[in-house]
C-alpha cells in the first residue's frame, strides 16, 4: 500500500512543465481505475484482520458460553446428588434412633423389678445420647407422666434447660408429643422449641431450636410408659459428613421459611447454586426442609487464561494494524524533521565561533566551517583536500603538532579526547593564536567510521587568564598551607572536600568526616543539604542571601576520638567557584590553653575542698569541746541521784530506778568518748583499738537504732555467725559507722514503703561472718534493706565529702564511715540487689571488711 504513493511521486510529470489537454485526459482515464484499486486494496488490508477479529471473538464467546452452561449443568446435577445424600443420611440416622428407641422400650417392659437390667437399660440410653450428637437427652416417663429417670444425669448446675429460663415451654411441648403419641400409639414429634440460653453457656449455638421424639411402650395394648427423646436441630446436621459441609452450606428450615440452624456462618455468593428438599423422618414428625448452597468455586484458571489469550491476541493485532497505518505519517514526518534538522545544523556550524574540520581516512580535509576560514584566515578551496602538514601550522612546531595528530587519531576517542589537545595556529598574517582541539570519529548511516571531524577553540586570552590566576592561587595557597589552624571547605550538595591545608590533612585527613566532626554537624548533613538547596531557591526568586553568608560564633569542639584535643573553631557559609554553597571552617589547636584551664580550676577546687575541710575540723573540735562540759555533768548529776537514792526507795522502785540512771549515765559518758574519738579522727590521729567481740557492738548498734525503727513501724534483723574471733578495733568508732548504715538502710526503706504498706516491709538486716575469699580471711559485716536501691549517678560520689542525696544532709555520714574504716585497715562499698528475674532493684547493701588482726599487733607477732 505504501509503494505506489512513491510511484506516483516519482512520476515524470512536473509541475512547471506544460503537460498537452490530451495526454492529461488519458491520464485521467487511467489514473481513475487505479485510484479505485487502491480505495478497494486499503479497504481489504484495514477492515480484513477487523472482520477476522470480530469473527474469531464470536465464535471463542460461544465456545466459552457452551463451555459455561456444560459447567453450570454439571455443578447442578451434583448439588443434587449430594443433597440426596445428604436426606438419606439424615433419615437414615432418625431411623436407626427410633429402632434404638423402641429397643429401650422393650427392655424396660422386660425389666420389671430386675434392678440390673434397669442399670443395663439406662446404659444403653445413656450411650444412645453419646453416640448421637443430635440427642441431648432422654427422659423415661410412666403412664401417669411421672419422670422416673433421665440421661444424662442432670442437676441444679448442669441441667441447661432450667437456665434458658423455658422450662415450662419445653415441658409444654413434651406433653403435646405425649398426649399425640398416645392418641395414635406411635412415635409422635413435637413443634420446634427456640430456647433462650445465656451466652456463657458453651453450647447455647447448638441448643438454641430443639423438639422432642415420644416413642410409646405398648404392652398387650397399653400403654405403660413413654420414651422420649430431645432433639436439637444444630445436632441433626452434625449427621452429615464434614466432607461435604466443607464443600457446601446446609440449612435446616421450617415450612414457612424459618431457619432452623445452619451448618456454616460463611457467606455464599450472589449467584451462587441451591436446591432443597423436604425431610421425611417420620409420620408424625415436624416438616422440616433441608437447603443447601454452595461456596465461592474455585478460580478457573484455565478458563481465564484462554479469555485474557483471545483478548491479547486482538488487541495485538489491532495494534499492527495500527502501526501499518501510521507507517506513512511517521516516514513523512521524518522526511520533513530531516530536511528541517539539515537545515538548522547548516545554521548552526555557520554561526558558531568554534572552528569544524573534517579529515578522511587519509586525513586529508574534506569540510571546513566559516568561522575556521576566520580563525585561520584561509579560504575554504584553499584548504580542502590538504594533508598534514597543513599551511596554518607553525614551522617550528609541524613536527610535534604531527606527531600529536597522529596520536590522537589512534587513540581511544571515548577515553583520551575529553579535555582535548592544545596546540597553535598561524594565521595566514602571522598571527600565532593558541587553540584547543577535539577529535571525534566521523560514522556513516551503516555504522562505519569515514573520517574524523576535529573542533578547535581559540584559548589564548584564557590560557593568559588561567595562568595569572595560577600563579596568585599558588601564593594563596602557600600561606593557607603555613597556618597552624586546620582550614577546610565541604560541599554542602556532595559532602565533597574541596579544600585542606596541610595542618587539616595531618590531622584529618583527606576527606570531610572531620570537617563534619569538628562543627559537630555529623547528624544535620541533611539539614545542610536542605540549606543549599533553599539557597538555589532564593537565587532564582531573586531573594538576597548575603545573611546565609555572615560569619558563626566561635565555638570550642573536643575531639571525641580519644586524642582529647581541643579546637576554637569558626565557620561560614561561601558560595563556591562553581556557584553552588559550600562551608567554610578555620580550626585552631587550643588544646594547650584548656590543660592550663583545667589546672587553674583543679588547683582552685583543692583550695576550696581544703577550706571546707579545715572548717569542719575547727568545727568538730569545738563542738567536742562544748559538749564534753554538759555530758560531763549529766552523768555526774545521774550518779548522784543514784547515790542519793539508795537506801530510801522502795526495793522494788529501786530496782526500775537505779538501772535506769546508770545506763543514762553510761549513754552520757559514752557520748563523749564518741565525740573525743571524732575530734581525734578529725586530728588524723590513730584509733583506740582493743579485742573487742563484734557480736556486742552489733547488738549495741542495733538496741540505738532500734527505736527509731519501731517509731517507723520498721524492723531490724540481726545475724551473726557463731565462734567469731576478737577483733582489734576502736569500738566507739565501729559502733558509729554501724549506727550510721543503719540509719541509712532505714530511710530507705521508709522512703520505698509509705506508712500505710509497711506491714509488708522487708526488715534492714546486718549480719556478720568470716569471708574465707580473702587470703589472709577478714571480717565481714554486712547491712542489708529494702529500699530503691542507689541510682548509678549517686552510686559514683556517694562517698565524696559534701555530697548527700538528702535535704537536710551534710553529706559527710558515709565520707567519716570509709575514712574510719579504712583507718582500721579495711574496705567499704555498696552494690545493689536484684531480684530473680534481675528486673528490679530490691534494696542496697553495705559491706564492710576488717582485718582480724591490727598492723601493729602482726608486726609484733613477727
């Protein structure tokens, strides 16, 4: 179709020729029958594949519908099969119940008084109701309707009936099928019962519609007795097999309608297949209908492939015959892009300012553009068909710019010509001008290379420009690189390193990463990047950015890497050579001056911490010296009251008196010992050590701190080991870092428990025993509570003077505590106790280590 329109153009008949009146009527004559073929042949190869399309699609759509309605027949006649089967199984187990039923009732009229054979009998219904879940119970009823017994057996707590709260419904129903079954001496049915059962009840669902079968006991014609047996419409579809539940939905309904119970909560489809069928069980019996649906089919695959098949292969060839049409249009269209794109390359080379040349295989110039004439100054006849060496080359430097022709032509384009090669050229008046050339293969329509084609720039004025700038960059560069300050510059669009000076690289490195460390902008690169990009943004609205450029406060930047080096450093937004932002930053190394800082503060801390501790020393020696008058005196008065006393009292009162003044006398008298001992450890004297039995200063600790403790509704525990050995120690000074953990094991646990759950407290224990993991073994006592524990941050200075947790604290208890034991050669520390799941903190605990044997008493053994 597409040829005979180029036949026709290529015609000889042309326009401005003059063509004779009889030779145009003759082609008008022949030109008419052919102009209709063609109409008739387009006609034939457009709507032909149409037709076919249509034809094919029709008959694959009654193939498929033929195939559709076989499928549907099919299903269909299956549904109907397993409904049959379904009704038979059905009947079948009614059936074999009422058999079973009338087997009962023969055994009961040939129990008699047989007490064994009535067991026998109760057995046998009793595994009737367990062998058929649509029985739930059967009840054995005389001729006076008197229930004589019933399986299974029921009570107040499992008698479901009497919870639905429809006793007397389901009684009422009993009695018509009794009343029916004895008019007519058959097996009768009762109406369908709907239960109201809670909705605990586990199986309310199953039991929710019931209806009772009374098969009579006749003997010799009578009556004697009814059997009946209750029946639960969800149990009669549990006849049918599982099997066949999967595959469809079976519904249990009434004459009017009514659903009964349903086999599965599954929805089926809009169009999904049914049938039912009425359930015959009996003469007497209740209509019952049984449905049943099917389930969403599985997908056919297969019969949705061959559509998606037929589909596809229409649309694909629609869509050739679409592209055979448009074939013309395109052909046209690229005819007229060619001659418009000749055109405008024409244009282009003619009006562009970088010289073209072309070169053949033999390198002779076969094209020069207009602006290579101008820059040489020869013609183009002049210069077409000239091999190397070539007229606008320098006589002095032919050789070299031939040997880098020859080079160039050989070498891998793609890889050695992207900057290009420098070279000269003379003008046809003299003129040397420096010039840049790039060479590229000249490639045909077939993909064969004909020729180079070389491109010249004329770069004298910014080659002259380029070295200026280099030798001031080099000067520049010369100083930054003598600085003792790290400088850098980054990309704030590629995180590039643009520029380092010497003391950067020797510090840093070759890349940015310290560059982000020391401005500490390793987590806000992305911010960064936003920066730069709102940055374009203002300089294409139009937007001033001279405040993105104003130079940051300096900050002081530890290095984190371990060197623990300080810099000052200073930093700033610059727009880069290329125009894109980038940041500027001027490290300088002041780790010097903050290790001469940091002495100046360490020295001046000491200054204060001896300050204070002077303070307190003239502190505690003045309060020793104050007290030990009044204390001094209240013993005296108490043992002159004693004194006085005697022989006076009552032997009885003397007994409750004259202890009770001794004692005082003995706290008051041992209060100032305390006190000398504090006022000596405060002097760095030595303490006053002698054999002393741990068990006594642990028992005197506890009896000080003991009421405080029953104040606060606490409890103190006390362990120690038997056979300890004497230990040399002060024991005034032991007893107050005793006293003092205690005290603190209480305020822990006063603070975990409020007052009103204290009940529940766990006591503050202290015990004391032998730690045979040391070598020599020493003396361990321990203190023990049930607090929250001691947090790590307070964990780290407990012990440091000054320093307490509490308001009204001083924060010297646990500093004195160490110092004393530590003046007895021994250790002091706290850990914290977990639970068993180690998920919770569950107290502290204090443990202290004494030697067994003092320094100087070793020192004399040896």
């Amino acid at each position: 179709m597409e040829d005979f329109p180029n036949v026709i153009d290529r015609a000889p008949f042309r326009q401005n020729e003059p063509v004779p009146m009889k030779s145009r009527a003759l082609s008008r004559l022949f030109l008419k029958p052919y102009h209709w073929f063609l109409r008739i042949r387009g006609f034939r190869l457009v709507y032909t594949p149409l037709l076919a399309i249509v034809l094919f699609t029709a008959v694959m759509g009654v193939i498929l519908g033929t195939l559709h309605l076989q499928e549907k027949n099919q299903q269909e006649a299956a549904l109907y099969r397993e409904l049959s089967f379904a009704k038979q199984r059905i009947q079948l187990r009614f059936a074999n119940n009422a058999e079973s039923l009338n087997t009962i009732n023969r055994e009961i009229a040939a129990s008699n008084d047989d007490v064994k054979l009535k067991q026998l009998v109760r057995e046998q219904a009793d595994d009737l109701v367990l062998n058929n879940h649509e029985i739930v119970k059967i009840i054995w009823i005389n001729d006076q309707n008197k229930r004589f017994w019933s399986v299974p057996a029921t009570n107040a707590r499992s008698d479901w009936i009497s919870k639905s709260q429809n006793e007397q419904t389901v009684n009422a129903g009993l009695k018509k099928a009794i009343e029916l079954s004895n008019a007519t001496s058959r097996t009768a049915f009762s109406e369908f019962i709907s239960l109201n059962i809670p909705g605990e009840e586990p199986l309310a669902k199953e039991r929710k519609t019931v209806f009772w079968q009374v098969a009579p006991n006749v003997v010799g014609g009578e009556v004697i007795g009814y059997l009946a047996a209750l029946y639960t419409t969800q149990g009669i579809l549990e006849v049918i097999p599982s099997e066949l539940k999967a595959a469809y939905r079976f519904t249990l309904l009434t004459d009017n309608g009514r659903i009964l119970s349903i086999s599965s909560d599954r929805n089926t489809p809009t169009r999904a297949f049914s049938n039912q069928t009425s359930l015959d069980i009996g003469v007497l019996s209740p209509n019952m209908t049984l449905r049943i649906d099917t389930y969403p089919p599985p997908t056919n695959l297969t019969f949705r492939m061959l559509i998606g098949v037929v589909i596809g292969l229409s649309a694909f060839v629609i869509w050739s015959l679409w592209s055979v049409l448009k074939q013309m249009q395109v052909r046209q269209e690229a005819e007229a892009n060619l001659r418009t794109e000749t055109s405008f390359r024409n244009a282009m080379e003619n009006s562009t300012p970088v010289g073209i040349r072309a070169h053949d295989l033999e390198k002779k110039i076969t094209y020069v553009n207009r602006a290579f004439c101008e820059m040489s100054g020869w013609s183009a006849q002049e210069l077409l068909g000239l091999k190397p060496p070539f007229p606008f080359w320098p006589e002095s430097r032919r050789d070299e710019l031939i040997d880098k022709m020859n080079r160039a032509l050989n070498a891998n384009i793609s890889t050695g010509m992207k900057k290009g090669i420098e070279g000269a050229i003379l003008r046809r008046d003299g003129t040397l001008i420096q010039t840049r050339t790039f060479i590229a293969p000249l490639i045909n329509e077939r993909g064969k290379q004909t020729g180079w084609v070389t491109s010249l720039i004329d770069i004298s004025e910014p080659k002259k420009i380029r070295e200026e700038l280099a030798a001031s960059q080099e000067r520049f560069t010369t100083v930054l690189e003598g600085l003792d300050a790290a400088v850098s510059v980054v990309s704030l669009e590629t995180d590039e390193l643009l520029f380092a000076n010497r003391f950067y690289r020797e510090n840093f490195g070759d890349d940015s990463k310290g560059h982000f460390r020391l401005a500490h902008q390793e987590n806000r690169i992305e911010t960064l990047h936003n920066i730069a990009q709102d940055l374009q943004d203002y300089i294409r609205d139009g937007i001033p950015t001279s405040f993105l450029y104003q130079e940051s406060e300096s900050e002081e930047v530890q290095l984190s890497d371990g060197s623990n080096k300080w810099f000052e450093v200073r930093r700033r937004f610059i727009p880069w050579v290329d125009g894109h932002l980038a940041q500027l930053m001027i490290a300088t190394d002041i780790t010097m001056r903050k290790e001469a800082d940091d002495l100046a503060r360490q020295q001046e801390e000491r200054m204060q911490f001896t300050s204070r501790l002077t303070t307190m020393g003239e502190m505690a020696s003045s309060l020793a010296h104050e007290l030990n008058q009044p204390l001094s005196a209240i013993s005296n008065y108490c043992m002159g009251v004693a004194k006085r006393l005697e022989g006076h009292l009552n032997p009885t009162l003397a007994k409750e008196i004259l202890p009770a003044l001794e004692k005082a006398s003995e706290q008051a008298h041992r209060a100032g010992t305390i006190i000398q001992r504090i006022r000596g450890f405060v002097k760095r004297s030595e303490p006053q050590r002698k054999a002393t039995a741990i068990v006594d200063i642990i028992n005197d600790a506890v009896g000080l701190v003991e009421i405080e403790a029953n104040r606060h509704r606490l409890i103190i525990a006390s362990e120690v080991a038997e056979n300890l050995p004497e230990v040399d120690i002060d024991p005034v000074l032991i007893l107050q870092v005793l006293v003092n953990l205690l005290k603190n094991g209480l305020d822990s646990t006063r603070e975990a428990y409020p007052l009103s759950s204290r009940w529940t407290a766990p006591p503050v224990k202290i015990s004391a025993d032998l730690d045979t993991n040391t070598i020599p073994a020493m003396l361990r006592i321990q203190v023990s509570d049930g607090g929250a524990g001691i947090a790590e941050s307070v964990s780290q200075r407990m012990f440091e003077p000054f320093f307490s947790t509490k308001s009204d604290g001083m924060g010297m208890g646990l500093n004195i505590c160490r110092s004393i034991i530590e003046s007895h050669q021994g250790r002091l520390w706290a850990t914290n106790t977990m639970d068993a799941e180690h998920t919770r903190l569950t107290g502290c605990t204090f443990t202290i280590l004494l030697p067994l044997e003092s320094p100087e008493s070793k020192g004399n053994i040896e």
